[in-house]
C-alpha cells in the first residue's frame, strides 16, 4: 500500500506512522516545534508499542485537595513519562522506510498535499494541522525546568495536582515532575477563557509551598491547549483528522498520549482489514457528555473543580479516579465515583447542555 501522507510530525503524527509500519509513510512538518524537546506524560495499565521511548516510570503520585497532601499507588497502572528525543529515535528505527519531508502544508484534500506549493499525491491523508473544534475553554500551561538549592523534589513521586495555588482567571493547580531532589518540572496550569500569564504563580509555589530557597529556571515551557468535549467530524473524502483537530485530547484533563496510541492503532488495524483507516470504535458518548458538564461547571464556578478532585481521588489508590478517565469504567462505577460530588450542580449544567441555553 502507498500514498500515505502525514500531515505534523508531532506527537499524532509520529505515533501513527510507528504504528503504521511496515508501511510506506511520508510524514510532512514545518519544523516550527522542536519535538526533541517536547515531552509527554500519561498513565497506563498494559504494554504500549512505544514502550522504548518511556524514559520514567512512577508507581505513585502526590495529591493536594481538600486541604490534604496525599501519596497514593496506581493500582495496575504506572504513570510514565516519554521524551520527544526519545520518541523521534524509537519511531525512526521502527519506521526506517519513513519519508520525513520538511515544508509547510498548505492544503489537505482528496488525493494530494500541498506543501510549499508542491503536492504530494496520497492515497490517505492523516491531518494533525487542521484547525480543532471550537474550544469550549483552554487549558493554559506555564512551567519551568528548576534547580533549587534546597533538596524539595520527592524524586519517586510526581505532583498530578496541588491547589495551593492562584486561582487565575480560572480554576488553577500546579504539576511537579520531578528528576531528582534538586530538578523539577514545575507546571501552573489554569482551565480558563483565555490564556493568562503564570509566572508569578510557579514562583510563589516554589517559594512559599516547597520552600525551594534560592532555584535556577533552566528552561521555560508554556501552552494552550483548546478543550471541546464536542464529538468531531473527522473525516473529509479521503482524510482523517487525529491529534487535537480529531479531538484526541481530553477536555475534563488535557492528556492525550495514550489516546494517540489507541487511535493510532485502530487507524492501522482499519487499514491492515479493510484497505481504508475509517473503521474506528466509537466511546461511549457519555463521557464526552460528563467532560462537558465539568467544563460548564468549573467555568462558572471555578472552585468546583477542587471539589471534582478531592472526590474522585477519595480512594485509597488512584487506580479508580485513572480508570474512569481513561473512560475504561462502567456505568455503576461512574454512579460511585459521583456520589460525593454535588448533584445538584452538576444536574442543573446538564439541564442547560439539553436545553441549550449558556
């Protein structure tokens, strides 16, 4: 099979082009994001394809809700982290037959990319670079990469979310990755309206939570991620959206690697059984439905979302809170993780999403 075309080579574009192989694939990015210094965290409960690339792996994680700090285990899943270096070196020796072409796309359509007004023809076309869906709210990020002089990193353990924080312009928690006692990954991250500036944020949490004394910030990461909990319309003709256009990335949380994976290994399965990558299971629609109250909620009242926290990680692992946003729960356990949450606010935005009233 021939004329497949990528289009972002990206974490979706790489992903499915390792998922892919042995086939011919020809990836096609502008370069304007350096991959090799991007990285990715997820949880998972099995083997991936892309194990080789997993540079860290965590069996716990700290949590701060409620007013509490606590440590809790996985259950089956680990927490893992993979380097865009990494994942650039394990999709190139998986995919030696992959065409990287450097250009910007300039059009997606039937047939054929353009890139830089040349155009490539293509059976398929695999479209990261679309425009996503209408963002329903963005998910802002602003992290640095410290060194501080004081040991405050527990490096077994990362930091999924500490409240001790601004609530700016929207409901607001910081991330810790850490590498050792010393270097962490010190991440403010905000559902919001629009983007905001953090900094201060991430120095006051250093400063006045950890206590880090004098740090170095080696290097500063940002982003904002737009969050619809709408289903997309991935296909046009012979093109299938993935990544963020194919709305991959999960509203209520802003992860979306191990989605990739699966994604990307349905396309390739379509592919391999009906000459086509459009035969893909369909999630249950409820959980883009209860992604869609939480936005409504914490968008109206910010603190909510705290309060979403605390009773999801209640447990005396994570391993239940994981599982449901991985969408792997049943209908009786979702009704058990929803008891402690507050019914009636929850039940008044789905009254709005029914009605359609804002």
């Amino acid at each position: 099979m021939t004329g497949l075309v990528i289009a972002g080579g990206g974490l979706s574009g790489l992903s499915l082009a390792a998922h892919l192989a042995p086939l011919p694939v020809t990836v096609v990015d502008d370069g304007r994001r350096d991959v090799a210094a991007l990285s990715w965290a997820s949880w998972a409960d099995r083997p991936g394809l892309l194990d080789a690339a997993v540079s860290r792996r965590f069996d716990r994680v700290r949590v701060h809700v409620g007013g509490r700090t606590r440590v809790l285990g996985l259950g089956r899943y680990r927490y893992q982290v993979v380097r865009g270096a990494d994942l650039l070196r394990v999709v190139r020796e998986r995919v030696p037959g992959c065409s990287f072409v450097r250009g910007h796309v300039t059009e997606v359509g039937a047939g054929r990319v353009v890139v830089d007004g040349r155009e490539l023809a293509a059976r398929w076309v695999f479209d990261s670079v679309a425009e996503p869906p209408p963002a329903q709210a963005l998910l802002s990020f602003h992290g640095w990469h410290v060194r501080s002089e004081r040991p405050v990193f527990d490096a077994a353990v990362p930091t999924l979310f500490d409240f001790r924080t601004a609530q700016l312009g929207g409901a607001s928690f910081v991330y810790v990755l850490p590498v050792d006692a010393h270097r962490a990954l010190v991440e403010h991250t905000s559902f919001t309206r629009s983007a905001v500036d953090s900094a201060d944020a991430v120095r006051e949490y250093l400063e006045d939570v950890l206590g880090a004394g004098d740090f170095v910030v080696e290097r500063t990461e940002k982003a904002v991620l737009p969050l619809s909990a709408r289903e997309p319309v991935r296909r046009r003709g012979s093109v299938l959206e993935i990544g963020t256009p194919g709305g991959l990335v999960k509203a209520s949380t802003g992860y979306a690697y191990q989605r990739v994976q699966r994604d990307s290994a349905a396309i390739a399965v379509s592919l391999r059984r009906h000459g086509h990558p459009f035969d893909l299971p369909v999630p249950p629609g409820r959980f883009r439905l209860y992604d869609a109250v939480l936005l409504d909620v914490v968008g109206r009242e910010p603190a909510r979302l705290e309060q979403a926290f605390t009773a999801l990680f209640r447990h005396g692992t994570a391993e239940p809170a994981l599982r449901f946003l991985d969408e792997r729960t049943s209908p009786a356990q979702e009704a058990r993780l929803f008891s402690a949450m507050p019914a009636g606010v929850y039940l008044a935005a789905l009254r709005r999403r029914v009605s359609g009233s804002r």
